[in-house]
C-alpha cells in the first residue's frame, strides 16, 4: 500500500512542486529499502526508522534523499548523521533541541555540510512558529527546503493576527524588532514557576 501511495501522489504533482514522504518511524529498516527501492518516486523521505542506526543503514541502500527528524535531538546526533552519511537533510526544531541559539548552531552545521533543512517548531503556539520562521528567513535559499505552522492545531492564540501566518500557501516573518509579536499576558495565564 505504500509503494502505490507514494507513486499515486509522485504522479498527481504538479510540476514544479515537490513532496516530502514522513514516514515517522514507522518501517523497518528492511520495509524501508524494499519500499524505496521499488518506487519510482526520488522524492524526499523522512525518518523512515526509528533510530539513527537505522536510518543509515536505509541510507546507504536507497536512491531517496533522506531527512531526519526524530532521532535528532542535539547538535551531535547532527554530527553523527553527517560522519555517517545518514542523510542529505534534516529537521531543525528550536524547541527539541533547546531554543533558537542551538538551532542556529545545528542550521549553521547543516549549511557548512551542504545539507537541506526544515525548520520549524513543533507543538508550539504563533510565538514559536515566529521565531523559527525567523531563523528559516535567515537560512541561505539553497539550504532552506521548507518550514511548516503548527499553530493552527492550537484552540488559542496568544497573538492573535500576529507573527508567522500561512497566506496563500507562503509566510513572511514580521518586520518588527524582536520577534515582531507582542502576546497578550492575560492569555498566557499563570506562571508555573518564576525564577529570579
């Protein structure tokens, strides 16, 4: 079923438009080059298997460029995947690997190593898609692959029509100092903890 998926939506492109297949763990490393091995697509496929290890050795037995994601949570899981071949591109997520200055640490690594990335946050509010929209916007062009807004799977907005928003399919970081978004406190509630 997945081989006929990925050739059904390679085939309806169209031209000019690229994909990226998430597999998010889910194969094997066997199901993975039997699955990429049989489809004509040479789109990218992201995070086939569940570890480094795995991916890899996928790596170096399918023509697909990989990208990693889930496995990749400091700047030396991005170190390994580079001395062992396990990809030509990654995510880059600020808020796994612990806020926009290692972010750039690992987006400066990926563009010194010729990789293609992803960035952008994960579960976070209009705040986090803003700045990592920010550190993508930064990104020369030729490394930048494609970022994505989480935070419209969110009930509340604690910027509304502020910051990062999705317009025809594209999205501009704001101009203004900072981040370019102020948030309503009253809506972030109650701190959990304050440390001074």
């Amino acid at each position: 079923m997945d081989i006929a998926r990925i050739e059904a939506i390679s085939a309806g492109l169209p031209p000019g438009h690229k994909v990226t297949f998430d597999v998010n763990r889910a194969w094997t490393p066997a199901t993975a080059i039997q699955v990429l091995n049989s489809v004509k697509a040479r789109d990218w496929v992201e995070q086939p298997c569940e570890t480094l290890d795995q991916c890899a050795h996928v790596a170096r037995r399918v023509q697909n460029p990989i990208m990693l994601d889930e496995c990749m949570h400091e700047f030396q899981d991005h170190l390994e995947a580079w001395k062992r071949a396990a990809c030509e591109g990654v995510k880059v997520k600020p808020n796994r690997v612990g806020g926009l200055t290692r972010a750039r640490q690992i987006r400066d690594f990926g563009v010194s190593v010729g990789w293609q990335m992803h960035i952008e946050d994960l579960g976070g509010s209009a705040l986090a898609d803003t700045a990592a929209l920010h550190l993508a916007a930064s990104t020369p062009e030729a490394h930048r692959l494609a970022s994505w807004l989480c935070h419209y799977h969110l009930s509340i907005d604690p910027v509304p029509g502020q910051g990062a928003r999705n317009r025809q399919g594209f999205a501009t970081p704001p101009s203004e100092p900072g981040l370019g978004v102020a948030p309503d406190e009253a809506m972030l509630g109650q701190p959990v903890a304050v440390y001074e």
